[in-house]
C-alpha cells in the first residue's frame, strides 16, 4: 500500500487571493502532491490548505510552500480575527495510510529545522512536542504575533529550531504531527464577540466542556456575526453534532441562533455521518450501507 501522510498548513493570508495562488502554486509543482482543498476567509485572514502525497513530496511541498510566504507576507501589516504568530501560522503533519505519527514527528522536525535555517524561529507541537508545555498549539501561540517579541526572550520558550529573537516579517511557525482533527466553526446571529467566547469557553475542555475540542470565539466583520470556532482533534470522542448541540445550549442563555456552520478543509466521512445517524435516529446503521463507499470499495 502507497506509503501517503497529510499537511494542513495555515497561511496567515486570505484576502490576496492573487498572493495565495502564488504559494499554492509552489505545492501544484511538486508532482505525486494532491491537493485536497484550500480556503482563504477575510475575515480570519487566513487560508488553509489540505494536501497529501508520500512523505518526501508533503515534506518539499511544505518547506518550498512556506518559504514562499516568507518571500510574500509580511507580518507587521497583518490584521485578522483569528490568532497567529506568523506568516506560516501552523504546519501540522498527520498519517494517512501505511505511515506511522513517528514518521510524521520526522517529517516535522525535518520542515522545522528548514524554516529555522531561514531564521524564523519553530516550535514544535502536539505528538512531536519538545516539552509537555508545548503540546497544546493554543498555549504556545499565546501572545501571538506581537506578544512574541518579548516572550521569545523566556528561556522557558526558547525555540526548537531558528533563533532566540522573534521574525519581524514572518513572525513565528509552530510544526506538530498529530491524527486528523476535524475544524468545525458555528456561527450565531449576534455581533457581540463576547458571548461567542462565552459559549466557546463552556464548550472547550479548559472550561469543562467537551474533553476533545478546543474553540474560540470569533468576529465576523463582513457578516455583522460572531462564530465558535472549534477544533475536534478526537471527532469519534467528541463528536460534531455534539459540539453543535453544545453550543446551541449555550447560545440559548443569551437568546441568540446558530445561523449556519462550516467546515474548514477536509473532514472524515464518519463524523457526518454519525451526525445523520444522531439526528435522523438511525438504527443499526453502518458504513457499508453507503453506496459510494460500497462501490469504492469494490474497485
């Protein structure tokens, strides 16, 4: 079986869409690379993309694809909702088929220390974490962009690659391997920010909610709304629909609405449909009752 690992790397870049197509071009180069899906929100001001291919080509797609933001963005003139710390926001590395989370901790250190030659400092996150206090993205990216000019300077927060002074251009990247997660945003019908980070306090595991989803809550400017922006890093313990229902508990309180939800990137096909399971209360259901799959499978 083919040898294939997935990257989700994070651009701090989503409104040049012109400048995003010339670093999504450095990965359509790279052939054996398929790329899967990538977006870019205004708002955020972010892009994200989703590509798989043999550990080599993820590994040249992901260093060439980062040194083209490098070259392109530059982090003193950045502004977006959601939290960053450098042009290459994340690089995170998961394994797909016939690759073990040790390749992918290989893989990550190999793209880390890339980056680091350039000067832009690295840390390492999730399974390849260097310290037990490096393992959650959320709290090494505290601070973000403009606060990492003098937390770089702790000892405690020394970079794993590159040097011990924060990027003015290109900020900071964190590289991490890690199983899939699924990105899943709810938006609601207020413009007050603050009760979108509310709810998604009540909703994450450091505020008692679900033990597998970390969320924040997020300004829509364009759509005059706020969003719950969530990551399921364990779909199958912490489902989609009960995130959803979660939040739609708690939005309750404030007499706001779920007026839509998204997914960003890829997502496995189980965590919708254990969704259509729960909400259509399916009994006995299985996977091999889907048709395409059924069909897939007998190629």
């Amino acid at each position: 079986m083919k040898k294939l690992m997935e990257c989700v790397p994070n651009f701090s870049e989503g409104r040049d869409l012109a400048l995003v197509e010339q670093i999504i071009d450095e990965v359509r180069k790279i052939e054996g690379i398929t790329i899967l899906d990538y977006s870019s929100d205004k708002d955020h001001n972010r892009t994200v993309l989703t590509m798989i291919g043999s550990p080599e080509q993820i590994t040249k797609a992901a260093i060439d694809s980062a040194k083209k933001a490098a070259e392109l963005i530059d982090m003193t003139k950045h502004e977006g909702a959601h939290p960053r710390m450098g042009a290459t926001d994340v690089i995170p590395f998961t394994p797909v088929s016939n690759v073990t989370i040790d390749e992918c901790i290989q893989v990550a250190k190999e793209v880390g220390a890339a980056l680091g030659s350039w000067g832009i400092p690295v840390y390492l996150y999730e399974d390849a974490a260097s310290k037990p206090e490096r393992t959650n993205l959320a709290q090494v990216r505290k601070g973000q962009y403009e606060g990492f000019f003098e937390k770089i300077s702790d000892e405690a927060w020394k970079p794993d690659f590159g040097p011990q002074e924060m990027n003015a251009k290109s900020g900071c990247t964190a590289v991490g391997a890690r199983v899939p997660l699924v990105a899943f945003n709810i938006n609601l019908d207020t413009p007050d920010v603050e009760i979108a980070d509310k709810i998604a306090k009540k909703v994450r595991h450091i505020g008692g909610g679900l033990r597998f989803v970390k969320g924040i809550g997020l300004k829509l400017e364009e759509r005059n709304q706020t969003q719950v922006s969530m990551n399921l890093v364990n779909f199958e313990k912490s489902s989609v629909y009960q995130a959803f229902e979660m939040v739609r508990i708690e939005a309750k309180r404030y007499g706001v609405n779920i007026v839509g939800s998204e997914v960003i990137g890829t997502i496995p096909m189980k965590s919708l449909l254990d969704a259509a399971e729960y909400y259509l209360q399916i009994e006995n259901f299985n996977l091999d009752q889907i048709l395409e799959k059924r069909l897939l499978d007998e190629k």
